[in-house]
C-alpha cells in the first residue's frame, strides 16, 4: 500500500489542476458569451447547459458522505491491509451507492419538475 501512495498523489494532483483549468476556461467562455450581446434562445440554452443543473452540491454532498461512511466501515471490519483488496471494494461499493441515490435523486426532481 506504502508504494501505491506516491502514484495516487500524482493522480490526485493532475486531476485538481484538470479541473481548475476546466472551471477557468469554462468561466472565459461564458464570460464572452455575456460581452457578446443579447442572447437568443439557443445561446442561452447553451449557457445554462455550460453553467450546470445546479445540483453539484448535492452531489459531492452524497459522494462524500458515502466515502466517509465506508472508510468508518473499514474501521471496524478486519482485514490484511498489505494484501487484501477489500477495502477496495467495499469503498467503491458505498461510493456507487452515493451515485445511485443521486441518481434517484435527480430522477425524482425530473419527475417533479414535469407534473
């Protein structure tokens, strides 16, 4: 587990600077959408589409949580940590369920939002 550490760090910090990049390119692009003038109703489809639902909190709210609740579950289950892939699994395993649930969740306020 000690020589997967430094390859999971590099990973980590490659994808917060994708992601940082993202973030900034998609805030210039919006940016000269607005400066360019009136918006007819394809580019405001557009921009509302690059801005998001709106429900980012809730997923990385339920994502998180369910991370957490899986390393607590680790805690108390016993296990080689040099040699199983358990915790592994049963990490993704609590993770999948935080994106079925917000799956479910997005369902439910799609159906919602149509009646």
């Amino acid at each position: 587990m000690k020589h997967l550490m430094p390859f999971i760090v590099v990973i980590v910090f490659f994808v917060l600077i994708a992601i940082f990049i993202l973030a900034l390119y998609n805030y210039r692009l919006k940016k000269r959408i607005i400066d360019a003038g009136p918006l007819d109703e394809t580019g405001l489809k557009f921009l509302t589409q690059l801005s998001g639902s709106g429900n980012e909190a809730v997923k990385w709210g339920l994502l998180l949580l369910f991370a957490g609740i899986g390393f607590v579950v680790l805690e108390f289950l016993p296990f080689s940590a040099e040699d199983s892939p358990l915790p592994y699994g049963i990490e993704m395993i609590f993770i999948a369920v935080g994106f079925l649930l917000y799956y479910l969740f997005l369902k439910n306020q799609k159906n919602s939002d149509t009646l």
